[in-house]
C-alpha cells in the first residue's frame, strides 16, 4: 500500500511512518501543504493521512485539491483540535475519517486498513484466493494451510497482486505500491527480485504468479 503522510510534528510523523513501514507499506511523509500538493501531482496514492493545522495552511487544503481533481484516494484527517466544527468541514470536505491527537498507533492502521478494503472488493479483513489466506491485520499469510513467512517487502508485493487479483498488472504500478519517493537502490530490476522470490514461497500452493512479458504479472489460481 502506498500511503502519503502530511504531518509537520516530527516526532508522530516518524512514529506513524515507521509504523507502516514495519509492516511492508510505502510511505511518503511530507510536512507542507506545498510538498503535499507536489506529490500528489506525480503520485496516486491507496490512502492520504493528512494533519489538519500545518505551516503553511491546513490538511484541510490538500482534500480540496484531491477532490478537486477527481482522485477517489481515500483520506484520514488528523488533528489536535477538539471543535466538532473543523471535523465537520473535513468531513463535508470529503474526508473519509478523522482520529483526533492523541491516538493509539494500532486504532490508525486499523482506520487505515478499513479505508484501503472501501476501494477494494475485501469488505472482510481477511482475504481468500484459491488456498491462499491473507490477513493484512495480522501480517500472516497461509498458503495450502501452510504459514508463509514473508519479508515485509515481499507482504507488500503479495498485498498489491492481491488487490487485483486475476488482472493482469503492470510492473511500474507495483513499483509504485511498494515503495516510497525516499527508498533507495530501487531499479528496473527490483520488482522482478521479489516476484521470483514471492513464487518459490508459494510453490506447492494452488496460487501462481505469471509473468506477461511487455504487459506485467498476474495472480492465479491454478489447477
């Protein structure tokens, strides 16, 4: 899941990014309006976490552009103040949902979670494809009534192939879904690496990834 931050407090900032990093996510934390208005105008994003009191104005603004350009990205409002007014703009805004400061970090990923399935077709947290059970809550993964381990990158790579399961999806937009603007040693070749490696894990399980060379990859079940 590719997600962008606008957060101007450093320390919830590292808090909140490190902990969606932790679970494979990509991340990019901006802490202007300016930087956020930038972003999002060379990235689509799965969910935007935006404060609403920043430097140079409010998360506030950030929504409209998105709206404004028809993004569907869903949005999380953060904010420290306790007037139901402000929460009521962003909602009336086109805010999705708010968590006001302080919060728990597990009730945001939670929200954030929920958020991310709203565009997806897993209303249930849990995710059935062929013997393959994803649980994006608990970062477990069973294949053939097996548990796989996995490297966060390779839990990304799973949870995006996931997302649109049976289609056939171009290497640049999984590219784009496990990693952020400041991941380094990202090449041409990254994302072939994580598919080999994601295959041998789920050999002997009834969930195959093909390879369509020019067009992308595509997750099955087979047999």
């Amino acid at each position: 899941m590719r997600i962008l931050l606008v957060e101007d407090t450093t320390d919830v900032a590292d808090a909140v990014a490190e902990s969606f990093r932790r679970r494979g996510d990509a991340v990019d934390h901006v802490a202007s309006v300016e930087a956020a208005q930038d972003s999002i105008a060379v990235q689509d994003y799965d969910v935007a976490i935006l404060d609403i009191g920043l430097p140079d104005g409010s998360g506030t603004d950030v929504l409209r552009t998105l709206r404004a350009r028809r993004k569907a990205t869903p949005v999380l409002m953060l904010t420290a103040r306790s007037d139901i007014d402000d929460r009521v703009a962003a909602l009336d805004g086109g805010a999705d949902d708010y968590l006001v400061k302080p919060f728990d970090l597990r009730e945001l990923e939670a929200r954030v979670r929920a958020l991310a399935r709203r565009t997806g077709p897993d209303r249930s947290g849990t995710v059935r494809f062929g013997d393959l059970v994803f649980d994006p809550a608990g970062s477990t993964v069973e294949a053939a009534g097996r548990p796989l381990a996995l490297t966060r990158r390779e839990f990304s790579l799973l949870e995006a192939l996931l997302a649109d399961r049976g289609r056939v999806i171009p290497k640049q937009r999984i590219l784009d879904r496990m990693f952020s603007f400041d991941d380094d040693q990202v090449g041409p070749n990254t994302v072939e690496i994580y598919v080999a490696r994601l295959r041998r894990k789920l050999d002997g399980s009834s969930v195959a990834i093909r390879t369509l060379r020019g067009l992308g990859y595509q997750l099955v079940v087979e047999g």
